[in-house]
C-alpha cells in the first residue's frame, strides 16, 4: 500500500510539473484532495521518525543495575537510573531487558473486589426482570 501511495504522489508531482493541475488531476484519479494531502504529510513526518538506539554506556548502567536489583522490573530500574542523572524511557529498558532474556515472569496481583460490585439486570424465560451479581 505504500509503494502505491508513493508512485501516485511521485506520478502527480510529474503531471504537475508538466503543467497540470493537482485538483484535475485527482479528480481523474479518484482520489479525494484531503487524502493527497493526508498522504504527503505522513510523508514528511515518516522522514523525521528515526529511532534512537540505546548508547554502550545506556546498555551498561541498565545491566548493571539489573545485576545490582534482580528483582526489580523495568519501570523501578528507569527510576534508579534517573535518580543517578540519566533518563532513559521504561519502554526502552524492557526492550532491552527482554533482547538479552532478562524478564523473568511475574505474579499478577489479586482482584480487589471478591464479590461483584453492581447487579445486573436481566429479563427470565417467563418476563421477569431480575437482579443478579455477576
């Protein structure tokens, strides 16, 4: 779908140049203006969309507070680090502890409510409405 995408732009932007208008020339095409448009921007905003790899040193002082604190996860691990004067994202810090297998399971916290909180309101097989916990 992107190849399309960029082949129309690139065959409009050759009509264009030839003299054509762009509104003619979609129109001929099928293809709405807002949608051209819509599409040129993606454009410019996917150039600028690099992702930044983690530093030597980032991987470092993540590994080896990871050494320091096992049982910490990655949101905890991101504050020691901040606390030490570098910010590095949590959702950087997982990444890179799940690439090297270092996420270890963990046990999910119990439901806080263990009876319903609301009844629920249905009809029976003979139209009686009744309230139920689910």
């Amino acid at each position: 779908m992107e190849n399309q995408k960029t082949e129309i732009i690139k065959f409009i932007e050759e009509k264009k140049q030839e003299g054509a208008k762009i509104s003619r020339i979609l129109k001929d095409m099928g293809i709405k203006r807002s949608t051209y448009y819509s599409w040129l921007k993606n454009k410019s905003v996917n150039k600028n969309n690099k992702k930044t790899e983690l530093t030597p040193y980032e991987k470092d002082l993540i590994k080896q507070v990871k050494e320091e604190y096992p049982h910490l996860r990655h949101r905890q691990i991101q504050g020691i680090i901040q606390n030490k004067g570098s910010y590095i994202s949590s959702t950087s810090i997982y990444k890179y502890l799940k690439s090297e297998g270092l996420i270890e399971p963990y046990a999910r916290r119990a439901p806080p409510l263990k009876e319903p909180k609301y009844n629920t309101w249905r009809k029976t097989s003979c139209g009686v409405a009744t309230g139920q916990n689910f």
